[in-house]
C-alpha cells in the first residue's frame, strides 16, 4: 500500500507538471528518468529521492522544496555541505587540481547560480555551488591574462549565491570568509562596478554583528569610491549602495541618512529600468520595497508609512522572489506592530508561498510567528503547524 508520504509527493509532481503543461514524457525525459518511473511516482507507488526530485524541480524550474515538505531534509542537505565549502575557503589560494569547463560553459554555470539565490533555491546552490567555487579558482589560477578578470568577476557572482545560503542558514563564520573571498577576486576583477557590489554584499557582516553604524559608515566610503553613475550599471550599483545605506541607516537610528540615501537611491533608480544589475535588482519597484523596510527599521512613528505602501502595492512578479518575499516579511513585522495580527500572519504565509526556503530560515519570521502563537489562539493550530514549519517550536 503507498505510504502517505508517497502519495503526496506524487500528488505535488502531477500537480506541478500539468501546471507547466508537460506530458508525463515530457518531464520524464527532461528529467532524465524513465517514463515509467515517473508514473509510479505520481500515483504513490514508490518514493523518489533526492536526486530523482532534484531532476524533476530542476525540469519544472521550481524549488524542489514545493515537491514535499520534508523542510528539516533541505536544511540538512545544505548543512552537511558545509564542512566541504569550509575546507575549499581554507585553500582558495592554492586550488586542487581538476578539470575546468571552457569560458561560456563557466558563464551559464554562475548565470544559473545568480537564478538559484534570486529565487532562494538554497539546495540547488548548494548541489553545485562548493564544485563550482573549486573549479573556479582552478580557471583563475591557471587562465591566461586576459581570461583572468572576467573569471574573477565570475567567481565574485558564484561566491554570492553560495553565500546568501550560508548567511541565511546562520553560518556566519563561513559566510564573513566567503565575503573575504570576494573581496580578494574583486581585486583581480579590476572593475568598479563588481567592486563595488562586493561592498553591498559585504554589509551582511554588520547586520550579522547588529554594528549598524560601522556598516553604514563602510557603505558611505563605497559610495565615495563608486563610479560616477554615467551609465546604466554604473547608476544601478550606486543605487544599490543607497538602498542598502538607506536600510542599515535606519537600523542605526539615523533618520536623517536614511532619508538622504532613500532620496538618492530614487533618484537613480528611476534613471534606469527595473532589472538585475550585477546580481542586485535595482529599480523603481526597489526602491519601494526597501521603503517599506526603511519604515520598518525606523520603528514606531515611521510604520505608517509601510502600510500605507502595503494597502496600494505589491511587488510584481517580475522582481526576483527573495525580495518579494522580503516585502511581505517586512509588512508582516509592521501589521504585529500596529496591531492586526490576522493580517500579519496573511503576510507571513503569502512570504512562504513565494520563497519558502527564504522565508523558513528568515529570523523574524520565527520571532513574528511566536509572538503571533502568544496573542492569538483562535487560529492556534494553523498558527502552531507554521511555528513548526519554520523552527519556531
């Protein structure tokens, strides 16, 4: 008789496959599997592993953790990657051997690991993200002159995606060395912009030790040394130094920076199309989401103004689903504060269903949903089976 856990998951392949409208052929073969191993999947007849569900999510393009719930067995394969991504750190500058793919192949190789962290695919990047870093600082090391500073700039963008997945599992050690990694490529990149990125990424590190002040100061010096915004990504990676300045800045508890950054950070924002510049989606829809953070991270007095911006807008599919998400966390946050505690929890569940895997390792999420479980008990199963979901209980 199938297992229930069988049953479900096969229930979640069928129902994503017609989604996509796709033939049970169809998946199969992009999946690489046998049809008809695909046909006792989706009606319970036998389980599928970890590889045969990270070849269908992968077919689907979708985050294999919406094919079953097991959420503990996602986080476990993305910690038990750790100690190898630890060891590759501890001997960047002196890489093993091993083969390295031609240039292009390398370049679709990280475009996709940028795709993976800006939908918050954390197992798919961590499949392959330590491999890749390897082989990366491989092709550096031995890569003739003029092939060196875009593979530098490559391995900036794979160090990103790997390190989005350490800072939000709370590895911070290891992700305040994947930092120093990318500050030692960008060095080797010799191209502002990139430079200027790490920057950006780099002020996880304050927000991890809550030095906001330290943070924002760093920040107003990449600011300073960032390239005059004359051109589209030149203006975009200003703009993401504002925004982010914006945010940490009112963290600090200094209104008035962070009101001069927002006002920057609009300003370029609307010289330029909503789009991913270098990793960082930079835009007029930004912005706005980052004004809801900004009115989040100023507290009382300020919240208003992210709800007011919650009642008018959402961010639109086309932004990558780590911010939308974002948005819907930092609504959340301020509905508990002012009181409406129903609607938080809808914001909180609308987070998950765009990036579960960002929002189950997101710590306010688990703070908010514990106050919730504190005030509300009306809907307390509900309440107790997302507590459950995210690590909270």
């Amino acid at each position: 008789m199938p297992s229930a856990k069988a049953l479900e998951v096969g229930r979640r392949v069928a129902y994503h496959r017609s989604m996509h409208r796709m033939t049970q052929l169809q998946l199969a073969d992009a999946a690489g599997i046998h049809v008809g191993t695909l046909r006792k999947i989706e009606r319970g007849a036998r389980g599928a592993g970890d590889a045969v569900l990270d070849a269908l999510a992968d077919a689907l393009g979708i985050d294999v953790t919406r094919l079953h719930r097991d959420q503990d067995r996602a986080a476990s394969r993305i910690h038990d990657a750790m100690p190898a991504l630890a060891a590759l750190l501890a001997g960047h500058d002196d890489p093993d051997d091993g083969p390295v793919r031609a240039l292009p192949l390398l370049r679709t190789a990280v475009s996709a690991a940028v795709s993976h962290r800006l939908e918050s695919q954390y197992v798919r990047i961590m499949r392959v993200g330590p491999g890749l870093l390897s082989e990366l600082l491989r092709a550096l090391s031995t890569g003739t002159a003029e092939s060196r500073p875009e593979l530098a700039r490559l391995l900036v963008s794979a160090c990103r995606a790997v390190d989005a997945v350490a800072y939000k599992h709370g590895a911070t050690d290891l992700s305040a060395r994947l930092i120093d990694l990318m500050r030692w490529a960008a060095r080797r990149a010799d191209d502002a912009v990139t430079t200027a990125t790490v920057e950006y990424v780099r002020t996880e590190v304050y927000f991890a030790a809550r030095a906001h002040a330290a943070g924002l100061r760093a920040l107003e010096r990449a600011i300073d040394h960032a390239p005059p915004p004359n051109g589209t990504a030149a203006a975009a990676s200003r703009g993401a130094l504002h925004m982010r300045a914006a945010v940490i800045a009112g963290r600090a508890g200094d209104h008035h920076s962070a009101t001069s950054h927002m006002k920057h950070a609009d300003r370029l924002a609307r010289s330029v199309p909503e789009a991913v510049y270098d990793g960082t989606a930079v835009g007029p829809d930004s912005v706005r989401v980052h004004e809801v953070s900004l009115a989040v991270s100023l507290g009382e007095g300020h919240l208003q103004r992210a709800l007011d911006i919650a009642q008018e807008w959402a961010p639109p599919k086309g932004l990558p689903a780590e911010r939308r998400s974002s948005f819907h966390i930092e609504v959340a946050r301020a509905q508990l504060w002012a009181g409406r505690p129903d609607d938080a929890f809808e914001s909180l569940k609308t987070a998950r269903r765009i990036a579960p895997q960002h929002a189950r390792e997101h710590r306010w999420v688990r703070e908010d949903i514990g106050t919730l479980r504190r005030l509300k008990r009306a809907d307390a199963a509900s309440l107790t089976h997302f507590a459950e979901w995210c690590g909270a209980i």
